[in-house]
C-alpha cells in the first residue's frame, strides 16, 4: 500500500494506513470540522464523541491541535463577531408608522433617507427635561413620554447635534389627558431661526406657528382654529423644505407659508426648547412616535 502523507499546522505528521483508516480520518475531519465550525461547538467538549463515533483513538487527535488552531478556530471568531453586530444592528431598527426601518445608530445628516427615531418609548435618553421653573415630571414607559401638569410649562429638548435646518420632516402622535391650553408645542429650527408649532393653545382650540414676522400663533396668518378630545391621539407632521413650512394633523395641512422674506422666531417661554423641543401649557400631554427624516431628494420634498 503507497505510503498517505497528511500535513498539519503546525506539525507535520505522516499517516502509514489501510484505505479503511483513511476514511475513517477523513471522517473525522469532516464531522470536526462541521461541528466546530458550522455548528460552532467547543471543540475539547464534542472530541470524546467524536473520537468514539469514528473509532479513533483521542491520543491521536492531539496531532489535529495545530489544523484547528490555524483553521477552524479562525473561521468561529468572526462567525461569532458576525452574529453579535447583527443583534447590535437589530436592536438600532425600528418600524416606524408608515412601515419603514429606522436607523438610529446613523447620522440624521447623512445621505440615506431612512427616518431617525428620536424617542425609544422606553427612557429620555436622548432628551433633556427643560427647566422652565414649575414644570410637571416628565417620564417614558410603554411607548409613551409623558409629560405632567407644569405651572404652567413643562418639556422637553432634543440632545441630538446633528439636526438639520432645512429639508426634513418631523412626526409624532400627541393627546392631551387633561389640561386647558396646548398639548402641543413643538419647537423646531427653520434655516438659521426656529420657531413653534402650537396645538391646542390659547384655551385649547388654537392651532398655528410661534413667531412669523414678531406675531404669536393668535395673530398671524397661520392661525386657525380646531376642536381636540382628551385622551386621543393626533398625527402631526412639520415640514421645513423648499423654503417653505407646512404642517398637518391627522393629515390635514392646517399650515403651509413661504419662508422667503419672512422672519421666525420664538416667544420668550419657549425660548429654552431650542433647537428641537416638545412643550405643553397647564396640560397633562403624552408623546409617541416621535422621528425625524431627512429630506435628500426633491420627490420626496
């Protein structure tokens, strides 16, 4: 019979044998290699049944350290590292309401157009509690920010960095639970300024934007007036692009002006909620659903 030389790493060994010996070492490479690498099992823990499945004795398969070492090892680590940032990955994705995956780990800025998730419905992370002087608690569970009852502002602000000025898209569902006035102001930066779209405010019907050209959302031209329910939930929609604002509720545009020539800014208690914040007046108000897209082509303008 020819004489059979194996190679291994980082030994090198010869196997004299019968053809019946050699497949049963080939056997046993294949089941190791399976096992450990496919299946990804400790090796030293599977060896003894292994061993005695192909009728080879474990002394011999002390030669096999090296091929292990310089091949099945190498090829566990970076299944295993492959596994981890793929349940890393997962938990940054998010649906968000229109059935589209959310990406949080990426810049709001950059060229996708995927919607950022600004709330994860479980913590504020990500926001700070605006110290207005008075302000109710603030906390988040099941899905919801809650923001208490304040004397008479409470709120919250957006810790992000790379919030953009122009071209995005801002949504979120909001109800008021109890309370007279705005459920609702949701301050936002416009180019260079900012400004705050007020639902619910003045004795709870006012709807418009907080400042255009020095005028509140009571005496501009973005005034209009609805009737809100307690403890229902309202779909709102802020769009800065094409120099131009315009807001929705429930998808009905209740806002749409020309930024060009004009100017905006924000009333001196609301001041603290820049650049992107979320406040209510003598209102017990919840918050969910809370993203920002950033608007990268005109079709989606």
């Amino acid at each position: 019979m020819e004489t059979i030389r194996l190679h291994a790493v980082p030994g090198v060994f010869l196997i004299r044998s019968s053809a019946a010996k050699i497949t049963t070492w080939l056997t046993f490479c294949a089941v190791t290699i399976k096992t450990t690498v496919v299946y990804q099992v400790n090796f030293l823990s599977v060896l003894p049944v292994i061993c005695f499945s192909c009728n080879i004795k474990i002394a011999s398969v002390v030669l096999w350290f090296g091929l292990l070492i310089s091949f099945g090892c190498s090829r566990v680590t970076p299944l295993v590292e492959d596994s981890k940032q793929r349940e890393k990955n997962d938990e940054l994705l998010t649906i968000s309401n229109d059935g589209q995956k959310t990406d949080n780990s990426k810049s709001i800025n950059s060229n996708e157009s995927r919607p950022i998730q600004l709330f994860d419905g479980a913590s504020l992370q990500g926001w700070e509690v605006a110290n207005f002087g008075g302000e109710g608690e603030c906390h988040a569970s099941d899905g919801e920010l809650t923001m208490e009852m304040g004397s008479p502002l409470t709120g919250v602000v957006c810790a992000r960095e790379d919030l953009p000025t122009n071209d995005y898209e801002i949504s979120l569902e909001a109800k008021r639970e109890q309370g007279i006035d705005f459920f609702c102001g949701l301050t936002f930066p416009v180019n260079e300024a900012h400004c705050t779209l007020i639902i619910g405010g003045w004795a709870g019907a006012v709807v418009g934007l907080s400042c255009v050209d020095g005028k509140d959302a009571s005496r501009n031209e973005t005034n209009s007036v609805m009737n809100f329910a307690d403890d229902r939930w309202y779909k709102i929609r802020v769009r800065v692009a094409d120099e131009k604002i315009q807001c929705w509720i429930d998808d009905k545009r209740v806002v749409d002006i020309s930024t060009e020539g004009r100017r905006f800014s924000l009333r001196g208690d609301t001041l603290i909620t820049r650049p992107l914040g979320i406040c209510a007046f003598e209102t017990t108000a919840a918050y969910r659903k809370i993203y920002l897209k950033k608007l990268n082509s005109a079709k989606e303008r």
